[in-house]
C-alpha cells in the first residue's frame, strides 16, 4: 500500500519500525514516546501510521505520565471533589455534565477522598476544558 507522507510528499512505502515516537499533547507539549511500533516515512522519518496497539501503549504512557506530574502538584491547589463540582457548575448550569467534567479536569485521590486541581477547574470554568499545561505549574 502506498501512503503519501504529508510532511515531504515521498510516495515510498514506509518502514515499519519500533522506535521513539513524538507525539503532540494538550497539556504536556511535543513528547517523545520510546519504543513505539510504527510505520515510518523512509525519506523524512514522519510517522504515517501507528496501529491500534501502539495506540494503547501511546494511551498509556501519556495517562502515566499526566497521572505523575498531577500527584507532584502542590496539594494546596487542590480542593474536594463536591466543591469542585459546585463550582464547575456555575458555569453553564443547564448543561453541566459531570463526565464530561471529570473527563476534563484533573484530580488525584487521596486516601478515599477524590480532590480536583484548583486551575484546572477554574479552566474548566472559563472555557470548558480544564486540561491546562502541567508544565511549568
């Protein structure tokens, strides 16, 4: 099967390869995945296609990571799950969908309490995505 590579146009079959992988996230930047099995441009090296395993293991590295960075958070800017959920829904009353909020926002569990990361509620509050950058915070 021929693919064409969007980043330099080769109309080569590409390589399959177990190699590093970037990868783009929301709110980490630009990663790089190791040993990720993949299709590769043989011209440029831009991945052109990353089967349904690979995808997984992709899932998995980058939720293992986000769940690190959100535990090293400063617990003071976390507040419990019920005020975090009183205060999300303020925003758009009507249509508040808690899914949707806990798909959105981060939170850690701490003993068997569930607390939210303040700024990312308060995110989730002004735009309806509380995934923010956890670089940096």
């Amino acid at each position: 099967m021929h693919s064409e590579c969007a980043c330099c146009g080769s109309q080569d079959n590409g390589e399959d390869v177990v190699a590093h992988l970037e990868f783009q996230t929301k709110n980490m930047g630009v990663l790089l995945i190791p040993d990720i099995p993949h299709t590769r441009c043989v011209n440029c090296g831009t991945a052109l296609s990353i089967p349904g395993s690979s995808a997984k293991l992709v899932d998995i590295y980058i939720n293992s990571l986000q769940s690190d960075l959100v535990a090293g958070l400063p617990v003071g800017m976390f507040i419990p799950r019920a005020a975090a959920i009183a205060l999300a829904s303020t925003y758009d009353p009507g249509k508040f969908n808690l899914r949707r909020f806990e798909n959105l926002t981060y939170r850690v569990k701490i003993g068997s309490s569930w607390w939210c990361y303040k700024p990312s509620v308060e995110a989730y509050m002004k735009t309806g995505d509380g995934r923010i950058s956890l670089i940096g915070n």
